[in-house]
C-alpha cells in the first residue's frame, strides 16, 4: 500500500540530499541484523551533544527497547559505506486492540540524524528520507500494518513532521499532578492491594474488560506488560494488583522520575500504568492509596498521572485531589485509515504514561 | 461551473441583503432550531466592531453565494498593537458546493480574504473553532492548524447565597477604566485582544443576541479591580452560567476569590445547573479555579488559527495567548 503524498523513490539519495560533492553514497534501507552498535554509537554520540548529562544507552537497553519488544520493532536508517549509521527513524510498536479488532499502532521514537552530516544538507534533509519509507513499509491497514503513527515530538521534529510526514495534533497534552497530602483516594470498599512482581496471564481478562468502552487501547497481557515494567534493564517499577472473586479488578504501576520537568528537576511519583475495570471504584480508591504509600516510601512529595482528558479516570483523578496542569508536550499522529482521524483518537483513544517513552 | 462565472471580491455596501439571504438559506437549511439573522444583527457584528470588517463574497449571476467573514480584534502582542481576526459564519451555498473542482468555492473565496488580510503587517493571526468539515478543508488547502484542543473548567454552582457577596456589584456598561484594569493584566500575556471600553461595550452591551452581566469589584476609591461577564442560558449544557469574560490581575486572588462567588451567586440566582469557564492552561486562575471546585472537563471545541508572521506559531501562541469565551462567537 502506498501512503498519501510520498514522493517517488531515490534513486541516489545521496545526491538530491546534498549539495557537497564529498558526501559518499549513502544507503536508506531497514534495519539489519548487525547495525545495533552503530546504531547506538550515533544514538550516544547524536544525544550526548543535546544532553552534556546523558548517561548513553547500553546494547542491553537498545535490544530490549526493539528487538525484544512483543509487538515488534520499527527501525529505518540511513547508512555510509562504512556502516556507520548517519540517520534513523524508528518507533515502538504496539499490538492495539481496535474497535474489537487486533490492529498496530507506533510511538516514533529515538530519531536523530548525526550533526556531522546536517552541514550542506539540502531540505527535507534525513529525517524525512528516513521517515518516508518507513511511513511506506509500516503504516497502513490493520491488522498486520500500523494504523496509526503517533509521538511527542520535539518543535524542530513537529515543524518537520506536519511539512513532509503529515503528522497533525491529536491532544494538547496536559497531565494530572496530586501533592501527597491533599489525596483522598476515597473507600476501598474492602478491596485490597496485591504487590507482585510480574503480571500474571489474567490481567488479560482485565485488559478486556477495561478495553470496553473504549476504540483503541494499546494491549495490556502479561507478555507485553513484563517486557514494559518487569524486564526494562534498569527499570525500577512496583507493580500491584487488586483481585476479586471473579478475576482482576485493577491493575496500576508506580515508578519515579521526571517526566515533564528541566534536566536536575526533583523526581516525582510517576503512575505509569493504570488499568481498572470500567466504574470500580473501590479497586480505584484502594490503588490510588498503594500509589501515595509507595510514592512516600519512595521519598516523593507528589504523584503524576496521564490521561486522555475524555477518560473517566480524568474526572475521578480530580475529585480524588489531582489538579491539571500543563505540559510541553502534545501528542500528534498520523492514520493510515482515514476512519480513524486525529478527532476520532482524541474521543476513542486510551492511553496512559505507561505507552509512551516518558517513563 | 467555471469559476469565471463567480465574481469574488470584498464586501461592498450594499451587499448585506444578498448576504443575508444567503446567511439565512445556508443555515437554516441545516439548522430546524435556527432563527434567520436580522440586519440589526449583522450592522452590530460587521458595522459596529470598533476594530474594522472583514468579508469577502462570491457572487453568482449578482447574488451571493459564499462568505469568508471574521471579525477582527485588536491585540497587544510582543509590545505592540495589532490585529487578530476571529473567522466566523463561512458559508458557500449547497447549490455551489459541487461546481467547481477542488478546490470548491469556500477556499476560492477563502485565498483572497488571506492575501488581503493577514501579514506581517495585517493581522497577524486568523483563528476560529471551526466545524469538522471545515477544519478537513481548512488544513489541507488553508494552513488552518490546532493551537490546542481546548478544555473547559466547570462545576455545579453547589449550595450557598444567591446574593451577590459585599463588595460585588453589577456594571451597566463599561467606562475608561476597562482599559486601566487589561493594562495591569496584559503584562503578563505575550498576546491578548485589548479589553477597552469600546471593545467590551461593544461585545457584551450592545450585543443583539444575548443579555449578560457585568460583575465588578472595585476598591474604595471606585477603581475596577476586576471584572467577570456572565450569561445565563444553553451552551454546552442547559441551563448553565457561563463565565464568557474574566479580567483580574494575576497577583491579586483575593479579587479573583470574591469575583467567583460573586459568579456562583448569580448561577444559583438564575438556577444554572453548571457554571463554565474558559482559561489557558498556563494562567495562574486556571489552577485557582481548580482550587475552588472547579474541574477540568474536555470539549468538542479546538483552536485553530493560521498565523501570518513566522514568530507567532501555534506552540507560541498556546503558550502567550490570552484568550477568554469572550474571544469567540461561541456564547
């Protein structure tokens, strides 16, 4: 399938992109087998120059990330002759539960282009050379391609993507922000908490039930969530359950960080996933509390949540004590399915920090 | 149909009968609820704005049959005055619609009305809440793009006085020092439509459609310290106060406090269910009515502007923009 307003292929990319005659060939292909370390050498070196405190990304990390991703992995480059990797455009994959259906979805992710090659670069330059055969090979109809395309781009990505890669605004992005002592998580009802350490298969019937009432909801088994929370490389999730008689109320999972704040910013309370079953509010209630008791283990002052605004939880989270704030992030897309436009994700999509890379 | 046969140009006086027609024949053909526009009504929005007219036609065998209209405001914006204009009641008679290649009649009528209004030197930025088919056509052929999907605060009105508190009282109309108060406001805003006695009088006084009214708290020596405009009637729900204009000093609370009981008073005076109100996110008063009950709530609404100087995008103008319900033909 072929995407809106793409241009034919190069033949010699390398040509059009650059006015310097000592540009060498340059290949844009997919991902192979083998290009993992160049790949993070031009990660480490490309974010190292924005960032003078970025630790660099370990091999462990970047496999995790991509390859060991039960959903998949989405990865284009531009290379040299000498393997090095000038140029990438990838996303996340998700399996996504679509209106009843299976479907994908992608959160673009890690693009970079390595400065030393920006100089003389005529427009659009890498970012969308990359980007447009990675819209051709991976976006379009469910179930096997990815119906939607989304991400929190930086301006200077957003600037670029709404030019060449049709990516438009789906939500001003806001996010719900509770100082501990003003919570009021309200009555369990007799529901308890369960921490453990991995999700167990029957979060699946949760994830089902939860999904209900809404269009798209990234999937949430047991398979998808251990590889998010449990076996991240240095990820330092806590996970907890609340069970009733008939399988799985809630789910939610805490971690720490800064998700919205400057470099040396204080970490907060981050809920990074949330899962309950459509107007439980007992299993709700005795979550929110297993939230702040953590986050007050943990040494944090407050806790953070993301919603979509058109989620209930939006309006329970409030009354509890949560108060919206602004953010610097928006979140954009682009559908592949002219069914499922940007208006229909803002009203149908459900989502929480847990499916972005914010946490 | 060739687009040679259509005559598209500003308005001209003398047009606003043929307009009219066209206005009244568009939507009350989509609209049972809807009650055909007057004159009177048309002179107050496109006669009387003190900040100018803007409308462009195309004719068809002498009568109207498209508008791409918007009323302009003026601005403070990065320390000087300019223009917003707000793109209101376009319309393309369904009998045109199909006539002409893409793109139809609205964007034909719509290219003119950008190149002779927005620029650098014009106004800066045209925005509107468009409708979903507007907003299809608006992106793909106007560089129509989203400032932000806009929320909304709201609450009940909840038990408590139906009076209005000490020290609120109710304005007739709007004097000089309309302009004091937006000036010790404006300060903090990279961008606002200047509140000044011509404008307010203009938008809520001499409003032909609706009835509002003008809450104020003024110190002892009789100086406006803030003000809000409220309106009673259907909007996103029924029966619901709607906070269209709120005006008070960022570092001043305390006038805030008062002025929202004062709003809360009246809602419960005229039997509102709800009460709504509309603020950028980043304004202090947008935590401040959280504070006092209010939640946040999303709507079916989203900005959208084209901005005609390079610095004024949307990521700035979400971030600068100050902007009220009173901003929009919205209540």
């Amino acid at each position: 399938m072929h995407s809106r307003h793409f241009p034919p292929p190069l033949a010699h990319p390398h040509r059009a992109l650059t006015t310097r005659p000592d540009f060498p060939p340059l290949t844009i292909r997919e991902y192979r087998a083998g290009d993992e370390a160049a790949i993070l050498e031009t990660f480490n070196e490309v974010f190292r120059q924005v960032d003078p405190g970025f630790e660099g990304r370990t091999m462990e990390e970047w496999r995790w990330r991509y390859l060991e991703n039960p959903s998949g992995w989405r990865i284009w480059l531009a290379t040299a002759p000498d393997g090095s990797v000038v140029s990438q455009y990838a996303g996340v994959a998700q399996r996504v539960l679509l209106e009843g259906s299976p479907a994908h979805f992608s959160q673009a992710v890690d693009s970079m282009t390595d400065p030393a090659w920006r100089r003389g670069l005529k427009k659009p330059g890498f970012f969308v050379l990359t980007g447009y055969p990675y819209a051709e090979n991976y976006g379009g109809p469910p179930p096997d391609k990815d119906t939607i395309m989304w991400g929190l781009p930086i301006p200077s990505a957003w600037r670029i993507g709404k030019t060449y890669l049709d990516y438009e605004l789906i939500r001003t992005q806001l996010k719900l922000v509770c100082p501990l002592e003003n919570l009021d998580a309200g009555g369990a009802g007799g529901a308890e908490v369960e921490e453990v350490e991995c999700f167990p298969e029957e979060i699946l019937d949760l994830f089902q039930r939860a999904a209900e009432p809404w269009g798209a909801m990234a999937v949430r088994d047991a398979e998808q969530l251990n590889w998010r929370f449990v076996q991240r490389p240095g990820g330092n999730y806590k996970i907890a359950l609340v069970r009733g008689a008939d399988g799985l109320r809630g789910m939610a999972v805490y971690g720490s960080g800064v998700f919205d704040g400057d470099a040396g910013a204080e970490p907060e309370g981050l809920v990074c996933d949330w899962l309950v079953r459509p107007g439980d509010d007992g299993a709700s209630a005795a979550l929110l509390a297993w939230l702040a008791e953590v986050a007050r283990a943990d040494g944090r002052e407050c806790l953070t949540a993301l919603f979509p605004d058109t989620a209930p939880d939006w309006i329970a989270f409030q009354e509890a004590g949560f108060r919206v704030h602004p953010t610097r992030y928006f979140l954009v897309g682009r559908n592949y399915v002219n069914r499922y436009r940007m208006r229909w994700l803002y009203q149908n999509w459900y989502y929480t920090l847990g499916d972005t890379d914010l946490c | 149909m060739d687009a040679h046969a259509y005559e598209i140009r500003a308005f001209r006086d003398g047009d606003e009968n043929s307009l009219l027609r066209a206005f009244n024949r568009v939507f009350g053909a989509s609209d049972a609820a809807f009650r055909p526009r007057t004159l009177e009504e048309w002179n107050w929005e496109f006669r009387a704005n003190p900040a100018g007219r803007r409308v462009f036609l195309a004719l068809f065998e002498g009568e109207v049959v498209a508008q791409y209209a918007a009323l302009p405001a003026r601005v403070w914006i990065d320390g000087r005055e300019s223009t917003f204009a707000q793109i209101i009641d376009s319309l393309v008679d369904p009998a045109h619609r199909s006539g002409l290649k893409r793109p139809g009649l609205f964007v034909r009528t719509a290219w003119p009305f950008f190149d002779a209004y927005g620029g650098p030197e014009k106004d800066l930025v045209h925005y509107g809440w468009p409708v979903a088919s507007a907003w299809r056509i608006g992106k793909t052929f106007l560089d129509y793009e989203i400032v932000r999907t806009q929320t909304l605060l709201g609450r009940e009105p909840g038990p408590g006085p139906a009076e209005l508190p000490g020290g609120v009282e109710v304005l007739e109309r709007f004097d000089h020092q309309a302009r004091w108060l937006y000036d010790r406001c404006a300060g903090e805003w990279g961008a606002s439509a200047i509140r000044d006695e011509d404008f307010l009088n203009w938008r809520f006084v001499n409003n032909p459609h609706h009835d509002y009214t003008i809450l104020a708290v003024k110190d002892d020596e009789g100086i406006v310290r803030g003000h809000a405009v409220y309106r009673f009637g259907d909007w996103v729900m029924p029966g619901m106060g709607i906070v269209c204009d709120w005006l008070v000093p960022p570092d001043e609370p305390e006038i805030g406090a008062l002025l929202t009981e004062g709003v809360l008073a009246q809602a419960r005076s005229d039997g509102a269910r709800s009460v709504a109100a509309l603020f950028p996110e980043w304004s202090p008063w947008f935590q401040r009515f959280q504070d006092a009950g209010w939640l946040v709530r999303p709507s079916e609404y989203f900005m959208v502007a084209r901005n005609f100087d390079r610095r004024f995008d949307m990521l700035w103008l979400r971030d600068h923009w100050w902007y009220q319900l009173a901003d929009t033909d919205l209540v």
